[in-house]
C-alpha cells in the first residue's frame, strides 16, 4: 500500500471524479433508451445509474472532507467521514432495491413487450465497457490506498457489470424470443442483487463509525512487536480501531519498576518505531506502566518460542 498521503489523496479524489463521470454518462444514456423502450429492466438498470451518480457525488464529497486536516474543532482529523460516505451509498443502494422489486412484481403481473431492444442491449454493452474500465481503475487505486470509500463505490459498479448482463438477458428474451415475463425476472434478481451489496457497504461503515476492534490476527502482530523489546515486560488495555486511512492504537506496556523514567521512555519510542514500520499510517499512544501494576494481555513468558 503506497505510503505517500498526498499521492493517496490524489488517487481518491481521482478515482471519485472518474465515477461520478462514469455515473452520469451512464444514466443519461440508460434515460434515453428507457423512455424509447420501455422495458421494465432498463428502467431497473437507470434507476441503479442515477443512484449510483448521486452515490459516487456523495463519494466525491466524503473523500475531499476525510482527507481535510486536523484542525481546531476536529483534532482527530476527518477520516470518518469515508464511512459517512460510504453509509449513505448503502442507504441509497437499499432505496433502490426497493423500488426496482416493486417495478419488476408489477410487471411480473402484467407483462409488456418491449420496443426497439437492439437499443437496449447497445447501451448495455458501451455500460459494459465503461464500467469495467472504472472498476479496474478502482481496484488499482484500493491496492494502493485501502480506500473505504472508492472500495464502497467500487462494490457497487463491479455488481453493475453483472447488472447489465441481465439487462441484456432481459432484453434479448423479451424483445426477440418474446418471452415476456423474463423483463420483470431480471429486473426482480437486479434488485435482490443490489440489496444484499447494500447490506456488505453498510456493515462495513458501520464498523468503522462504530470503531469496531482490528481484528484478532492484527492484534497478536501488535502484541508480539511490542513485546519483542527486550525492555518490555508485558502489555495491557490494548484498544484499536481504523478511521479512512488512519489507524489509532493504544495500550500500556509494562517495564521494569526500577528502570528510570528514561530508560522507560526510550523503551516506549523503541516500540512505537517497531510498530511504525507495521502501521505507517497509524496514530500511537503508549502509556507506562511498572511491571506488576497490572492484569497484561500478554507479557514476555507468553510469545512463541
């Protein structure tokens, strides 16, 4: 993951603009072939687009706020509002969903042919295309970022290739074998399908916003840097969580109690180095304890030999 917070943020930012291009080109095409077809899935897939552009704004907005500095109001910098970000587009996701079930039960109901598919199944197609090329260039700038915010976005668009798949399924069924309830079918699965990515972006969001612990294999990598100090007696109270692009970690290390106040320092910087080169991105706070005066997590007698 690259390490250089201005080359990062200038891959979010352009990752976010790529996407709300990608949106509105799409749904202006999809807007114009629906009203010219009708069809029932073509109208499942612009309402997708439409949300997913005000979704990719929304992006575009939480990654310019999340990558604002500190300042006096917020010393922990903006970080959250990625999950903000990143709530909100599963919000609209499950809005979507919603409303393309509904659609697709009526037309379920009352099947329609659908005009003029070869239309349909061109703009499908240039769709296709469009967002694979974004979700490429999403996926490099994730590697290179561990953005939650374009990962978020990223989810959604790479459910829209499979979403267009069925567009045409639709399409080409209803429209040239005149199997008309097909329409009505894809557009039903298109609505499960963003329901449950729905439900994948805002559990993650929440996670972040509800500074869910890392996870218990991130942890033992902590306990046993900290501990490889050989002036490190123990640690306790070891508190993590991951806010955008910035990790916070906190815990108390034990050291000899008749070591001096330097020498207790020194072991305190010694780790935070140690744990920099792990966590480049991460904020420390590294309380001393004497040894004894605490229940530890973990302490020296505890590492694998």
């Amino acid at each position: 993951m690259m390490r250089d917070d201005k080359k990062r943020g200038r891959l979010m930012r352009l990752a976010a603009l790529a996407s709300v291009s990608v949106g509105a080109s799409l749904a202006a095409l999809k807007a114009v072939v629906w009203i010219k077809t009708g069809s029932v899935t073509m109208l499942a897939s612009l309402a997708d687009s439409s949300l997913d552009l005000l979704a990719s704004i929304i992006t575009f907005v939480g990654i310019r706020t999340a990558l604002e500095p500190p300042d006096h109001d917020h010393r922990f910098g903006h970080s959250k509002a990625e999950g903000l970000a990143a709530l909100a587009q599963g919000a609209i996701m499950i809005a979507s969903s919603a409303f393309l079930l509904q659609q697709s039960v009526l037309r379920l109901f009352d099947p329609q042919p659908v005009a003029m598919a070869w239309s349909g199944l061109a703009v499908s197609v240039l769709a296709i295309v469009l967002t694979l090329g974004l979700v490429l260039f999403q996926r490099s700038v994730i590697a290179k970022t561990g953005s939650l915010a374009v990962d978020a976005d990223s989810l959604h668009y790479t459910g829209d290739l499979l979403l267009n798949l069925a567009v045409m399924a639709g399409i080409a069924l209803s429209g040239y074998a005149g199997i008309l309830w097909a329409d009505g079918v894809f557009g039903a699965l298109i609505g499960v399908f963003i329901g449950y990515n729905a439900f994948l972006v805002a559990r993650r969001a929440v996670d972040m916003l509800m500074d869910k612990e890392m996870d218990d294999a991130t942890r033992e990598i902590i306990f046993n840097i900290v501990l490889g100090n050989a002036d490190v007696l123990g640690i306790h109270d070891l508190k993590t969580r991951k806010a955008g692009l910035r990790e916070f970690i906190q815990f108390h290390i034990e050291v000899n109690p008749m070591a001096s106040l330097r020498s207790a320092h020194l072991a305190a910087t010694e780790v935070e180095a140690a744990l920099s080169e792990h966590f480049p991105d991460a904020e420390f706070i590294i309380k001393i304890d004497p040894a004894g005066s605490g229940r530890p997590n973990k302490t020296v007698q505890e590492l694998p030999q």
